[in-house]
C-alpha cells in the first residue's frame, strides 16, 4: 500500500526513488534516531526543510503496514478536520512495500515535566483526536512532543486505530472497558513516571498532587466528552461508561483518602496492563519496580482495589488475591533467573 498527501511540497525536490535510496551516508541527513523498536528515523533537509524518514526495521512489516493504513486514513480525516493536524503530525508520502513514511519534522521536546498547563494541553489534543474516531493504544513519551507553539504532537501513528466514540469504548467496540484515552495516558506514560519517581526518592505526598492535578484535568476533559457524546445522541452505554469515570474521579477528589484509594487503584490496574511491555521489550528492571508495585497493593491495598464497582473488576475479585500474590511472585523470581543467567553469560 502507497499513499501521498502533501507530496506537492517536495515534489520537484526528491522522487520517491531517491527516498528509499537515503542511509545514514546520504549528504541530506541531519540527524539519526535509532531508538525505535520498529523503525530508524532519519532528519532530512529537502529544499531547506526538515523531513523526517520512517525506515521500517525488518520483522516490523506488520506493525509498518498497520502505520501506512492508519496514516492514510489520517490524512483523510483532516481534509474533513484541518485542526487535527495542530495534534497529529503530517505524513507525506507513505508505502508499506518500500518500508518508509515521510512526515514533516516536529521541532519540539518530549514531555519533561508535569503540571497544570501541559494536562489540559495533552487532555486538549486527545478530546479532539477522540472526537475525530481516532484511538491511540501507545501514548509512550518518546511517541509525543510539544511543538513550538505549544501543541502536544502525536509522532508515531504506529499504535492508532479508528473507531466510533458514540458507539464503541474504543476500536474493540464493548469488549474491554479498561481501555479510554485517559487510560492510556496513564498506563503508557503518567503513572509509570510517577511510579518511577516514588522509587527514586520522590515523597509520596508530592507524587499525590501531581496525581490530583491530572484528575482534576481529567475530570474537566471527560465531562467535556460526555457533553459532546450526548449532543450528538450517543449509545447510552458509552455515555454510561463516561458517567461511571466522572463519578469515580469527582468523589476520589473530595478528600486525600479517597484520592489515594484511587491513585492505589489506578496503578495496579496500569502497571498490570503495562508489564508485558516492559517485559517484552527487555526493560526487566521495569518489570521488576512494576511487580513490587503489583504485590505492595496486593498486600497493603487490597481493600482499595477490591471493592464491587471499581475499574479494577477485570483484574480482582475476592478469591483473587492469594491467585494474584502467588501469580506475580512466579513472574518476579522468573525475571530474577533471567537477570542472572544474563549476567552469567556477559
Ligand atoms: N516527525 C517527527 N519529527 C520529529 N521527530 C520525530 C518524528 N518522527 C519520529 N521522530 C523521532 O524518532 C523517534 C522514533 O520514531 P517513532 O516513535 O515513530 O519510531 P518507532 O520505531 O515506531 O518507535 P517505537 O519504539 O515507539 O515503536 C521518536 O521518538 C522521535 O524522537
Ligand atoms: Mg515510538
């Protein structure tokens, strides 16, 4: 599959011949990203313009494949909705068979800090990218970059599917409710940086009120969605789900207790979800800081994320916990094993 959008921009400045011709040799890059499990990225300068070439790793077809789709799709629903290119970057010329995407560079810097100011921002782009019927599994930090005005930037559309926000929870339909966009900021990204924080030192009071300013942030942003839902005659299950999130959140932010409980729940649930990635991906002293999470809130929290309407439903019930200790604790010494035989062939 091959598609071209903004191609008029360089047209007259290099063929797609010369693009898949382009190595780390070639006179026009200014720079090499080689940090991506599925691609290399190369900075190019065209016609004293920055460029960014997507080269696809081999075993990565796939997951290529899936980013061409999705990004010709994309650009499709921005002829519709210009301002979504404000949130998700342009692609330019895209073919899964040559293996490379071409997108405008984003000059910008990944997401440092946390704050007031950078939630609404994020919050704002992933409304309007909701409300477009776009769904982003993989809001990782290295995948979102604040461009020079400002606007939070989608860069990698490797992790997008489509779907349709007044009828479905997400491109799965009704089948996993766990998964919305507030989530998977979290999971991918949020709570992780504050789980990693709280291990290297961070008070746990300080970590909390980040964590009550994202929910309020939160809060505001989905009761924009539940709006928007019920003026266009949304499904009432959808709306209901919405519903149940805003009740959640506005009672956890009416005292600290209850915000903890929360905050508990939330990252049991996130680091539980996230784990196959850090294990998959080889990040095995993730795996282990997630893990130890995973058992403290098992021993310490369990009345936190067992009780009969929370969101950790799908992972928890009352006969759960002894499954659950006695699960993790296998995945942990596994992981320990693998550590030492890696150390032993070093
Ligand atoms: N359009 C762009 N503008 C600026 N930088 C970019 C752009 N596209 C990619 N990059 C840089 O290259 C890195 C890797 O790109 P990308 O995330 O698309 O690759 P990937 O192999 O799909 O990554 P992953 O490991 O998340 O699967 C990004 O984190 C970013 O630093
Ligand atoms: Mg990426």
């Amino acid at each position: 599959m091959a598609f071209q959008c903004n191609y008029n921009i360089i047209n007259s400045l290099i063929s797609t011949e010369e693009l898949l011709r382009i190595d780390g040799q070639s006179q026009r890059i200014k720079g090499i990203i080689d940090t991506g499990k599925t691609a290399v990225v190369y900075k190019l300068e065209i016609g004293g313009q920055y460029f960014a070439l997507k080269k696809c790793r081999e075993r990565f077809e796939n997951i290529f494949h899936h980013e061409v789709q999705i990004r010709s799709k994309i650009e499709e629903i921005k002829t519709q909705n210009p301002v979504l290119s404000q949130y998700i970057v342009d692609t330019i010329y895209a073919c899964s068979e040559k293996g490379i995407i071409l997108s405008q560079w984003v000059e910008g810097n990944e997401i440092s800090h946390f704050n007031e100011s950078i939630f609404e921002r994020i919050f704002d782009a992933l409304l309007e990218i909701d409300k477009a019927g776009l769904f982003d599994f993989d809001l990782h930090k290295s995948n979102i970059l604040v461009d020079g005005s400002g606007f939070v930037k989608l860069i990698d559309l490797g992790g997008m599917y489509s779907y349709n926000p007044l009828t479905e929870y997400n491109n799965y339909g009704f089948t996993y409710p766990t998964y919305h966009f507030v989530e998977r900021f979290e999971t991918r990204f949020f709570l992780r940086s504050l789980l990693l924080e709280e291990y290297n030192g961070i008070s746990r009071s300080s970590v909390l009120l980040k964590y009550r300013i994202e929910k309020e942030k939160a809060l505001k942003c989905y009761n924009l969605k539940r709006e928007w839902l019920s003026e266009r005659g949304a499904d009432s299950q959808v709306v209901k789900w919405i519903e149940g999130f805003l009740t959640q959140w506005s009672q956890a932010l009416k005292s600290g207790t209850k915000l903890y409980e929360l905050y508990a729940r939330e990252l049991f649930r996130s680091c539980i979800i996230d784990l196959p990635h850090s294990i998959n991906g080889g990040h095995l002293d993730k795996a282990i800081i997630k893990i130890n999470e995973i058992l403290r809130i098992l021993n310490e929290d369990y009345d936190c994320i067992f009780t009969k309407e929370n969101i950790c439903s799908d992972f928890c019930n009352a006969n759960k916990r002894e499954y659950l200790l006695e699960k993790y604790s296998k995945i942990l010494d596994r992981i320990y094993m693998q550590q030492d035989r890696e150390r032993y062939y070093d």
